[in-house]
C-alpha cells in the first residue's frame, strides 16, 4: 500500500500534487479535470482590490515554452471570498483537498490587509504569497529580488495569520539560496520555487514585442532544468519544506524535483496545454513508485 | 468535458489545389472525428495540438464545416505552427480539441435579415453559419441570407458560400469582371450594395475592419451586430485568463458612462456583441 500523503508547513496533503496559481481556475477546471484528487489546490494570485492584468497580447509561444504577461488578473479579495471560496469548498465535499490562496500585492500594505482578509476565512489552509510582484510603493523592484524585503514582508504577515505561510520566490534574482534563507529566518512554513523566468519575445515583422507589456514570464518544459537547479540549492540551505514546480509535465519529471530535494510539486503550464495533467502526473507518479517498490514519497531519494 | 481527441487527416489541401487562382498558402484540412466527438455551433473554434511538441500552445482555428464524423478547418501559413500544420499528410493523426467557446447566437436576439460580413479569413466561420442557417428554412428569417466579403487578396470559396446566400457582394481592392457583384473597395462599400436596415449582421475578419462595421452599424436603424473576435490563447479553456478582452457593461448607447468588464475571448467569446466592444485605436 502506497502512502502518497505528505505534511506540508504542518497541513496533510492527501498526495505532493498541487496546481500551481495562475493555472487553476475553480469554475473552469472543474470542467477539465476532477481537482478534488489532488493534495491541494492553489488558486490564482489575488489582491486586496481589482486588479485588471495588462493589455493584450499577453501569451506568447516559445520553444517548449509559453510567455505570459496576464498581470495577475484578479476580481479582488471580497469576490474570492463570496465566490471562489463557497464555489470551490462545495467543489471539495467529501474530499481531502486542501485549499491554498495565492496573494498577490504592490507594498507591504496590501498584502497585509489581504492576509487579514483571507485569514478570517476557515477554508483556506494555507496562504501562498507571490513576491514576485513589483514593489511599486518603493520604486518597483520586486520584493523577491531583496532578501531584507522578503524577510520584512514574512516576519509582519506571520503576525497576521495562524494558517502557514508559503513564500513563492521568483528565479530572477542573483542568489537565490540568499533569499529563502531569509524566507526562513523570518518564519516561512514552506517555501515554493520557481514563479516565472523574466522573457520575451520579437515579432520581426512588425518590428516590436509581441507582448503588450513587452516582457513576461517563461514558464514550461523550457524552464524545468533551471527550476531543477534552484531547488536543489534551496534545499540545502533550508530546512522547511519546498514546493518545487517548473515545466512538470511527468510523473517521471516530479520525481526529478522530489530527488532535488521537493516535498511537494505543483503542475502549472502543463494542465494549461492538457486539462488532465495533474491527474495524470499523480497516476504516474505512483506508477513509479511501484515499480521502484517505494512506499512513501519520503522513501524517493534525495540527490 | 472537455477533451483532446486524436484525428485522423482525411485531406489537407493548399487552395490552389482546390480551385482556380487558389492561394497557396491557404489550406483546408478535413479530419475524421471519432464517435462521441461533441456537436458544434458555428462561430465555435477548436484548439489544434501541434506534433511538434515544442510547439507547446495549441492553435485555435474557426471550424469552417462539421458534418456527420468529419471536421474542416481553414486556416492560412501565419507562422510556424501552422507552417508545420500545413505539412501533415493523409491518414496523419493529429490532436484537437473538442468545440470550443460560445459561437454565433441565432436565438435569443430578434434576429431578422440575416447579412454575413467577413474580411479574408474571417469567412471561415461564416462558412458554417451560413450553410447551418440553409438547413433551417423554415426557420422564419433564416431564408434570405446575404453576404458582404471583402478580401486583400484573390477572393476564395465564393463558389462554396454561394451555395447558402441569396447574395454575395465581393469587395476588392482590384475588382473582377469575372466575378458577380464585385464591388471596388471594402466591406463597408459593399454595404451599398444592400439594404442594412432591420439585419442581424454576423462579422468576422480582421479587428480593424469589425471596428469599422461597429461604428457604422451603430447609425443604421434597426440593426443589430455579433462579432467573432480573436486574441492569442493560451489553454482556449478560460482557465489562464491571456485572451481577454475589454467590454461596455452597460452598451446603452445614450449613456456617456461604462463600466469596463474583462471577458476571456476563449470561453464567453470569441463572438460578442458589436456594441458592447471597446475597441482599439
């Protein structure tokens, strides 16, 4: 009997799969795939209000890859809550899946307030914030790109919540061990790798970007080596627990990132281009486990 | 749910292999579905899967027919997807999707004289509207169909539309004699051609042209406008939220105020309501 489950910032996850936010939408992927087998579920990046993404166009195709500059698209705090959240538990009866909110904000400010939104909600188990985001209140470098940034911002939203915070971190950046160790030292209860490459593409014949907002994020099979890499080197230089996610598109795939040190993987890009993907990556996941005799995720060696 | 299905290629065709003065690079690919495979609406699009998996994103292409186990798309070589589309052989397999987005909407408005208005491509849908609207007859309204096509190029599949419209005007840059009722200039000097008061009008084309027809429907009376937009996709399922597109909430025509709704092109569209778009410059 295989036992799939996994602990995770001290939440049980049924199984380590997880949609990773941007990918997952509870209304629409209800109609592609049964998302209540899943670990957990992680929703789109939300704010404290609105927010209404980039111009178009916002997709772009790259080799083994897609470019998106959506711009977290968003309703808002107050409709995650009215909407997505009954939409989505009701979505959940009976099943053990586990709900985490992805937070997007522009300063300090916003994240608090939507942290202390979110955590009067005892649905969500796990809150997931997204430092990739510009700091536009202080000139518009990203916080995942400041380690001091990312310790300030988890050290005063781990006084807004009890539920376990898991730190996103952005791979562009120098160092990214310097950054989740800080993540760490201010209290993360997980952290999570990679968000989006910094990319973009040139449409030659009309002689500009093909993104509106002319760079966006890389994401898919194209970034899985890079992603690999960073999670190795995370992991060993911290000792809470690491979402990896990055071009997964296998079973044989996660296992590469519980091997890098993941405990835990989200499948992003890969259930945009196939609905099924998470399912799928969970069947094979187990299938290799199988073969490998390996009862649990935690008996999958790391490197 | 909705879901991939491999098909097999029955033929994929140049135009110039199809019909005089073809475009060769415009090509017409028939596939056979498998059983099971959904209805479809006109105005309704599939998302195309490229062999070539670096090639990550599907394509999302208007289907021109769907009858009994076969699907037809009409697309032209844009790119290098359908570069490499373009190259597949009979009795390849290929992987679609099944019938995405909302299509043309035939019953909820007061739809009257029907009038399809497409640029180029954007015949390819209206292909399908148009011979899915003959097979209704008694359908009152639905009788008297007519078509304003306007084209850059060599005009195509006239001979296949006109099989389903009372009348055709063809709007060229370069008129031809050979050609019945071509007129010189675009869509909208076709409109001329045709009485527009009290129509539906269907459109289809590139986004400078649907902006046209938008503004110039608004001063015909009685009129009303759906429009199939496009935008670059990432999933066509409405889950990435990459193809929106911006509309008036209130497309009261008299009030100066809107509220800007986002709606993703994918899923509530690709076709709209031509005045409730806000349209580029």
């Amino acid at each position: 009997m295989i036992d799939l489950s996994v602990n995770i910032g001290g939440i049980r996850w049924n199984n380590p799969i997880t949609t990773a936010s941007g990918t997952f939408s509870p209304f629409d992927s209800k109609e592609l795939y049964d998302y209540s087998k899943l670990g957990a579920v992680t929703t789109k990046g939300v704010s404290i209000v609105p927010w209404i993404g980039n111009e178009t166009p916002r997709i772009a195709e790259a080799s083994s890859g897609m470019l998106n500059a959506v711009g977290l698209e968003n309703p808002g705090v107050d409709s995650y809550l009215n909407n997505d959240i009954p939409f989505l538990t009701e979505s959940l009866v009976g099943a053990e899946c586990k709900i985490i909110t992805n937070v997007a904000g522009h300063s300090e400010d916003d994240y608090i307030k939507a942290v202390t939104k979110l955590n009067t909600c005892d649905h969500i188990n796990m809150l997931e914030i997204n430092v990739s985001c510009p700091n536009i209140s202080q000139g518009g470098m990203s916080f995942g790109t400041d380690s001091k940034a990312v310790f300030k911002l988890t050290d005063k939203l781990k006084k807004e919540t009890d539920k376990p915070l898991i730190i996103k971190l952005t791979p562009n950046v120098t160092d990214i061990c310097e950054i989740a160790v800080a993540a760490e030292e201010a209290g993360a209860d997980a952290i999570s790798l990679i968000n989006t490459l910094s990319a973009m593409r040139i449409d030659i014949e009309k002689a500009k970007s093909v993104l509106a907002n002319t760079k966006g994020g890389l994401s898919g099979p194209a970034v899985k080596p890079v992603a690999l890499r960073m999670v190795y080197d995370v992991s060993n230089v911290v000792n809470i627990p690491i979402i990896g996610m990055g071009g997964i598109s296998s079973g044989n795939d996660a296992v590469e990132f519980f091997m890098a040190g993941a405990s835990a993987i989200a499948v992003g890009t890969a259930a945009l281009i196939t609905p099924d993907a998470p399912i799928r990556i969970l069947k094979e996941l187990e299938e290799y486990m199988n073969v490998h005799n390996y009862k649990k995720i935690d008996d999958i060696p790391a490197i | 749910m909705k879901i991939i299905t491999e098909v097999k290629i029955i033929e994929n065709l140049p135009l110039s292999q199809i019909e005089p003065a073809g475009d060769e690079n415009i090509f017409l690919i028939k596939m056979e579905l498998k059983s099971g495979y959904a209805d479809s609406k006109p105005g309704q699009f599939v998302n195309v899967y490229l062999n070539n998996q670096s090639k990550l994103l599907p394509r999302p292409i208007s289907i021109y027919d769907h009858y009994d186990n076969v699907i037809e798309l009409l697309y032209a070589v844009t790119g290098e997807g359908t570069a490499e589309l373009s190259t597949y052989k009979n009795n390849q397999t290929i992987r679609i999707s099944s019938p995405l987005g909302n299509g043309f909407d035939l019953y909820s408005e007061d739809i009257k004289k029907i009038v399809l208005v497409g640029g180029g491509m954007g015949i390819a849908p209206l292909h399908y509207l148009a011979k899915s609207i003959h097979k209704q007859e008694s359908v009152s309204g639905f009788e008297d169909v007519k078509a304003v096509f306007g084209f850059n190029g060599q005009p195509f599949l006239l001979n296949e539309i006109k099989k389903y419209t009372s009348r055709t005007v063809v709007c060229s840059e370069n008129p031809q004699k050979s050609i019945i009722e071509c007129v010189k200039g675009n869509v909208l000097d076709g409109f001329a051609e045709i009485e527009l008061e009290n129509s539906s009008l269907f459109c289809c084309g590139p986004s400078p042209m649907l902006k046209a027809v938008s503004i110039y429907s608004q001063n015909i009376n009685n009129i009303n406008l759906q429009v199939s937009l496009e935008e670059r996709m990432g999933c066509g399922f409405g889950v990435c939220v990459g193809c929106t597109v911006k509309l008036k909430s209130n497309s009261d025509e008299n009030c100066d105020k809107h509220e800007i709704i986002q709606k993703k092109v994918c899923k509530d569209g690709p076709v709209f309501a031509g005045n409730e778009v806000i349209w580029n410059d």
